[in-house]
C-alpha cells in the first residue's frame, strides 16, 4: 500500500491536519509502504531461500547453548521431531519472542511510558480518497490515541493506545471495549460507521522494550529480537529492516575477523539505540497537550516543519541537517509545556508518561 504521508485529528483543534513526506527536507523520497508483516516477512523468507540460503519452515528453535570454542549449538524442534544445528555465528530474529533476550534475562520493558493496546482489522473501513488513501491516521480521545493504518488487502488495521489502567478497568470482552473505546472518538466512529471487524480483538499490555545489549560472543539481536517501540510513527519494519542490513554487515565482518566484527556490532547498536531513542522522544510526548499544540498547527519557521516530516517519514540513521532542527522543535515544545503548566493543564486525563 503506497503511503505518501499522515493525518491527525484532534477533537480540541476541531480538525485534521494532513503532512505529506513529499514536504521532508529531503524531496527525493515522496512516499513510504504499508505492509502487512506476515505477507513481508514470507517475502522476504522465499528471497532469501531464491538467493541460496537454506531455509526451514515448521520448525522453532528453543534452546541455545553457547561454545567455549566459540559458535552455539541450537535445538530446534518440528514436525520430525528434535533436531541440532550446530553454528559459527547466531543471529536472533525472533520478534517479540525474544530468544535470547529470555536466556541471557536481559529484556528490559520500558517503564518511563506506561501504555496499553487494543486493537483488530476492519474491512470497508473509510478510506481517505486519492494518494492519500494509505495515509496513517492518528485520532487523539481522551484516554490516548487511535491508529488507522489501511492495508493492501483491503483491511484497515486500527487500535487504540491508552493508558493501562483504562484497559484494565473494562468489564466486557476485548472486542466490545474496543468498540465502546472507538464510540469515545466520534471523528474515527464515523470512519468505522460501515466497517466489521474481521474477528475478536486484541489486547496487549507495556509492549515497549529494550535488551540491556544488542550482540555479543558468537551471537547478534536484531528487529523486535532486541527492542520494540510504541507504534506511533509505524516504525517495527522499518527499524527491523534496518537493523538487518547493519547485521549482515556484522556478521560478514566477524566471520573474517572476530575484533572487527565486535566493533562494528557495537556500532551498530549505537546507532539503533539513537534512532529508537529519537522516535522515543516524541512517542513519549504524544498526549501532551502542547504536542498536540505544535501538530495540528505546523509552522515550517527554521524549516522545523520539514524536519518532522523526515522524522514520521523515518529519516533517522544519515548525518543530516535533521537533528539540530529537532532540537528547535523540542525547545518550543518545552516552552509551550511551561506554559501549561503554569496553567495547571499540563496533560490528558488519565495519561502517565515522561516528563
């Protein structure tokens, strides 16, 4: 699905306020993709399996022991029965399940942003017409934030991303809270007016998480294996892909030379850590109001404005003029947030985050 950019809608503005990544510092790149990341991933799978790589499927690995000479053994178990694959260099795609993070009890959630998500697909769900129609939507309520993240197939992905303690309050089963929860924002009901979910939804607690360390002996974390963050910007594959083209680097690296190899994985992780704590910065702010303040009334003054367009558009990992005008924009959000404070109106109901 061809995404040009993102809307928000805010009920205190009273609007919805389209950017487009054509308006990034850098024009080249116009447009992103939506993708669905099971159909991604078994493309990416048959790539590599096309390219010569020997591919199992029905298989999961469970149990790794690491070699004082060096490399791992892995017992993976299928459908004929236990098998051992014995491994110079291993590297941990696992997603969410986190392999060796659980192994080694080195994953960390993210306490400093406390939130919660409901979520599930609709189909014939209100589209925005044009190039837009794979716009994400971002819709701000009172307990958080909802996402519209239309798909290929025709599936509209939507969620909610509230406070813990809102979700945990709910009486009924997740698929009547999330309906009860999308009838709190008449801007997205109204999207959803002729839409049906395509089965029950779904609900997750503190998913945001990072390991204490990305690689180490003989072994490397990479994607949501290492760290997941809050979905604002709609940033998983993104910062999985990217991770994966650091990596290869790695391990080609560490396979000749051992001492290089670990540097450059070091500096890989430096790099992943700076990006996701740059998204973090704004994914932390997302129900402030002086956030709110600042999105839904855009002003390009020091070219601040294209700026945040290069950031949703996840223009994170090149040396560009990006970071000094983020700087300019995390100074007025500041100073808007003194304001507000003063005011005694400093954020949503029922909202936790950083400061």
């Amino acid at each position: 699905m061809p995404k040009y950019g993102i809307t928000f809608d805010s009920p205190w503005h009273n609007k919805t306020v389209e950017y487009r990544f054509a308006k990034a510092l850098d024009k080249t790149l116009p447009m992103a993709y939506q993708v669905r990341r099971s159909v991604f991933d078994a493309v990416l799978f048959k790539n590599a399996a096309k390219k010569g790589v020997k591919v199992f499927e029905g298989v999961r690995a469970h149990e790794v022991e690491f070699l004082p000479e060096g490399g791992a053994r892995v017992i993976v178990s299928g459908p004929d029965g236990e098998t051992t694959w014995r491994t110079r260099y291993l590297v941990d795609t696992s997603g969410r399940d986190t392999l060796l993070a659980n192994k080694f009890g080195i994953k960390r959630a993210n306490l400093r942003h406390s939130t919660a998500a409901i979520f599930g697909h609709f189909t014939n769900a209100k589209r925005l017409t044009g190039d837009a129609e794979g716009h994400i939507s971002i819709f701000w309520f009172d307990h958080g934030w909802f996402w519209f993240i239309p798909l290929a197939d025709g599936t509209t992905s939507v969620g909610a991303v509230c406070d813990p303690e809102y979700i945990n309050a709910r009486k009924t089963d997740t698929t009547t809270f999330l309906n009860a929860t999308i009838a709190l924002c008449p801007a997205l009901g109204e999207r959803l007016r002729d839409a049906t979910l395509t089965g029950p939804a779904t609900a997750t607690g503190n998913y945001s998480y990072m390991c204490e360390r990305m690689s180490g002996p003989s072994y490397l974390l990479l994607g949501d294996a290492f760290a997941f963050v809050d979905p604002v910007f709609s940033t998983g594959v993104y910062l999985a892909m990217s991770s994966g083209f650091m990596g290869a680097d790695v391990v080609k690296t560490a396979l000749r030379d051992p001492a290089r190899g670990a540097a450059k994985a070091q500096h890989a992780e430096a790099e992943m850590r700076r990006a996701i704590a740059t998204f973090s910065w704004y994914i932390y702010r997302m129900t402030r109001p002086a956030f709110r303040d600042l999105f839904m009334g855009p002003r390009n003054i020091f070219r601040v404005e294209e700026a945040m367009m290069s950031l949703l558009a996840g223009d994170v990992f090149r040396r560009t003029s990006l970071r000094a005008r983020l700087l300019i924009f995390q100074s007025i959000f500041y100073a808007k947030t003194l304001r507000y404070r003063l005011r005694g109106a400093d954020m949503m109901p029922g909202i936790k985050s950083a400061a």
